[in-house]
C-alpha cells in the first residue's frame, strides 16, 4: 500500500515512508538533519491555537494544502434547499463540480473507508462531510460517522459544509462533536438577491419560496456563524459568484461574514452548463472570468483570509486537492484493505513534511530578501506545473491544472490555479488541447515546469507565455522570484518591453471532465 503515497512524495519523504513502512518510527537523519516536531513554519501572526487548528488543514491553510489532503465521504444524501445552480442528480454543488456522482456510504462503511485511507495516505489530515446533500439536512448519518471516525482515527480533523439552513439547531453538537472546522455557504445577505437563488426552502416542516424563503436561509446562516464563533469553531463562508445576479453584492456579504467572526472567505466561481440540467445552466446564466473572480477576491482581500485554492471538490474526494484518487478507494478496494492504523508512523511522516515545509519558507525568504530596498510597480502572474509538495515538479503535458502566483517585489502569492485538460495524450501532444491551455493561462507572462516539449515551447512563446524549465524540482515561490528578479533586469536595461497580459478563461469542460 505504500506506493499509493509516492506520486506526490519527495527523495526526502521517501526516505521517511521507507522508515515509515519499516516500523522504525521518527529518526533524526535526513532532510536538514533535524527532527522539529510540531514547529511553525508559515505561522505568521496567526495565534497559536488558531495555527494548531489549520497549519494541516489543505482548505483553511493555502501553505498546507501544498502538503496535506483531505478525504470526504458521501454519507448525507438529502438536502433542505433547492439551489439554482444545483440539480439533485448530482452532489451537491455548494462544495462539488457540477455534474458529479459520488458513491453514497452508511456511517460504518464511511468509518471504514476513513481508517483505511489514512492507514494508507499519511498525509490525509482531515476528514470532511460535504454531501452529496447538506450534512445538517441529514443529521443522524452525520453525526454517527464523526463519532465513529473520531474512535477509529483519533488524529484526524472533523470537518463539515453546510448550507446553514439547519445550522444554528445543530451548533452545540457540532461542538460537543469536535468539529473544528465548518464551511456555511453564504451567496447573499438580501433576501431580494436570494430569490434569483433559491426557488424553495424546507423547513419546520413546510415549504418557503421567494423572498420569504432567502430571508429565513439568511437569518438561520448569520445566526449560525455567529454561534461557531461565539464557541471558537472555526468558520469558512463559501460564496457562489454568478455574474449579474450576486457578483457586485458579495462586497457586502464579505463584509457581514467578517463582522461575525468568519476566519476565510472562499469565492468560488459558478460553473454552468445546459448539460447540468440546472436553471442557471439551462438559461444560459454564465460563470465569471478568471480576472472577474480575480478582481472580486482582491476587493474583499482585507483583514479576512481570502481562500483562491479551492477545487470544488466532490462529495466523495480524496487525496491532495487538485488530484482525485477516490478510483482507488472504492467500497470493494477499501474492504480489501489490510488496515493497519499506526498513529506514530502518520505522526511521524507529518513531522518530515514539517521540515521539508519550513526549508521551502526559508528559501522563499532568502529569495525575497534579495528584493531589499528594490521597487517596481510591475506585478504580474506565472503559471506553475506542479504535482504538490511546493515543487516545479510536472511535466507540461501531463499537467491537469497550472497554480498560478503573483509576483512583485513585495513577494510571490498563490492568486488561485487553472484546471486544463492535458496536452499529452498518450505520447503526443494535442494541438487544439494546447490552445485551450493557453487560453486557461492568458493572463500569465510565464509557465513554470519541470520539462516541455519543442512544440509547445514554441506555441506559448509566440502566446507571449515565456515557457521557464531552468527551475525543475526546485521550491516554486523561490524559483519564481529569482526568476522575476532577473525578469524586472532585463525590464530595466531595456532587453524587455513589460506589456500587460489579457484575461484568461476558467475552463468549465476540464472542471468536469477532471473529476
Ligand atoms: Fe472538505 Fe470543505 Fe472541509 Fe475542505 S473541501 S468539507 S473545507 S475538508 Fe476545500 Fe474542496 Fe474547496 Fe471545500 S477545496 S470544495 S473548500
Ligand atoms: Fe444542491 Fe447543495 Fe444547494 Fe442542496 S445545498 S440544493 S445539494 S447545491
């Protein structure tokens, strides 16, 4: 089971889960040569129980998400709300692509599932409830499998999303449950928006529509995040952003969320197709551009987190986001699974990312002390090809998705990713795949990779998309300003024009296809 782990493990942690499969438990030899359980790189001004609580959590920690994965099981198939943008074939689309079908469990099964996915995967950290309906419509299956995961694995993380309808109800068991982490999903805080939203509500036994119906979803989910605040759970808000109907709007909702206490906002953008069956995707309702969402994010980035690595992940996923390995976790897989649960071999795992984690923040500080005293108006984006340990480690053509950075001279940040279809198809590349690819990283004045091909190479630099492989297997933020530095020379000396990029499209097709 253990080269289940080894599609996104280093030399470093290789060596660590050789350790790992041998029983010989922490050692000190390897990577730097120290052994710093538990420290904090990436901690920033955050207080210590609050880095406790996300420093492995990939949705609530964009550092950890590099690292750490998360596993959902479908275990809450009924929902309370009718969403536009939802169509109950599928799972629900407040966390899920749309147009996905995951494998529905009972607790047990669920429970098992957990126990031997993280036998298996040591860095899967947190355990997520998210559907396929809403986990608070279905609260017995819910809670059953959070108390049976909590016996079986004691050390991973309780997490759910919820629509918030049934939420302030549930809040002291979400509480006496240890659930530490919760996701409301909050489109609007106007009733009159949430009715080009919501057709219908369910709830105290009836049925709601219009306006009535969003001003009890609104009242139920603000009281609800303020409730999980008042007990210290930390809260997520997502937000759908559908152009035209909610766009200008989650301004506010941003700023309602953060005056109750919400610890990040995550503003996804609508993804909508007539082949969904929904109404939006049948009445043509589109989803925003990636500079639309981009624009969006920056005017609500303030003292809130803004979360821009979000996969709108299925019901049922698992693994590092932006991968999905639930095909080899399948109810028969799972039953076959020699279950060896070993706390000390996943602790001592989590410690050796921990080290390769803080080598990665120090050499992105060496890099960007090198900035010292340096100023440039000149921001711009980089694609990035990688497969997850913060390394320039994917070739072009097998890349499924680029993550894309902003540079400047105050830093390299993680701005959100690109989801592709791949250019390599079985030995060749493909070229209309390749133009889609390019209009996936548009805005982009670089793609980062471990190697490409001539072809390709030549396309995106006649895109003006200069294609970088000098930093292959090297740390991503430290690579990407060396090369900026050098990049803002060449601007000075006049061997380069800057020019502005133009906007990109998120591909809605590769969303789907993806999953
Ligand atoms: Fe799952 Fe959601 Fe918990 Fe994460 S997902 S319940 S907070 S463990 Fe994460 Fe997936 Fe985005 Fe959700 S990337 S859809 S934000
Ligand atoms: Fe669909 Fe989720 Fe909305 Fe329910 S809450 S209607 S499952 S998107």
């Amino acid at each position: 089971m253990v080269e289940m782990i080894a599609q996104t493990s280093t030399p470093e942690l290789d060596q660590v889960m050789q350790q790992v499969a041998e029983h010989k438990g922490c050692g000190t030899e390897g990577g730097s040569g120290k052994a710093s359980c538990g420290s904090a790189a990436g901690q920033g001004d955050l207080p210590t129980e609050i880095w406790e609580k996300v420093k492995n959590h990939p949705c609530y920690s964009e550092e950890a998400h590099h690292h750490f994965a998360r596993m959902h099981v479908a275990v809450a198939p009924a929902c309370n709300i009718q969403c536009n943008y939802c169509n109950r074939k599928y799972d629900c689309a407040n966390e899920s692509r749309p147009g996905v079908v995951s494998e529905k469990l009972t607790p047990e099964q669920a429970a098992k599932k957990v126990v031997a996915v993280a036998s298996v995967i040591p860095q899967m950290t947190v355990l997520g409830i998210a559907g396929p309906g809403d986990p608070l419509a279905n609260p017995a299956k819910t809670f059953e499998t959070f108390e049976l995961v909590a016996q079986g694995a004691p050390d991973i993380k309780l997490c759910l999303s919820t629509n918030g309808l049934a939420l302030p109800e549930y809040v002291d068991r979400i509480a006496q449950y240890n659930i530490d982490h919760v996701t409301i999903t909050i489109n609007m805080v106007d009733p009159e928006v949430g009715a080009k939203i919501y057709p219908w509500i369910f709830w105290n036994h009836k049925r709601y529509t219009g306006i009535e119906a969003a001003r009890i979803l609104s009242e139920h989910q603000l009281r609800g995040l303020e409730m999980l605040t008042e007990r210290g759970i930390l809260c997520k808000v997502n937000s759908v952003m559908i152009p035209g109907v909610n766009d200008k709007h989650l301004v506010k909702v941003n700023k309602a969320v953060k005056s109750r206490g919400a610890f990040l906002h995550n503003i996804m953008p609508l993804i909508s197709a007539p082949e969904h069956g929904t109404v939006f995707g049948l009445n043509g309702q589109r989803g925003p551009s990636a500079q639309e969402l981009k624009i969006l994010q920056d005017e609500c980035q303030g003292e809130m987190n803004m979360m821009r690595h979000c996969r709108q992940c299925r019901a049922d996923a698992v693994g590092l986001l932006g991968e999905d390995r639930s095909a080899e976790f399948t109810t028969d897989k799972i039953m076959a699974i020699d279950v060896n649960y070993d706390l000390e071999s996943r602790r001592t795992y989590q410690q050796a990312v921990e080290v390769e984690r803080q080598a990665k923040v120090a050499a992105k500080h060496e890099e960007l002390a090198k900035f010292a005293g340096e100023e440039s108006d000149i921001s711009l984006l980089v694609a990035v090809a990688t497969k997850g340990s913060g390394l320039i480690n994917e070739h072009f053509g097998h890349a499924k998705e680029f993550q894309i950075y902003e540079l400047s001279t105050s830093g390299a940040k993680f701005v959100g990713h690109r989801r592709v279809d791949m250019y390599c198809q079985g030995g060749y590349g493909e070229e209309d795949t390749l133009a889609t690819v390019i209009r996936a990283i548009n805005d982009c004045h670089a793609v980062f990779v471990a190697k490409i091909g001539g072809c390709p190479k030549a396309d995106l630099t006649a895109a003006g998309i200069a294609p970088v492989d000098e930093y292959a297997h090297e740390f991503i933020e430290k690579s990407a300003l060396a090369w900026f530095k050098t990049y803002l020379e060449k601007v000075s000396s006049g061997e380069v024009e800057h020019q502005p990029r133009g906007d990109a499209q998120i591909r809605q097709g590769a969303l789907i296809t993806a999953a």
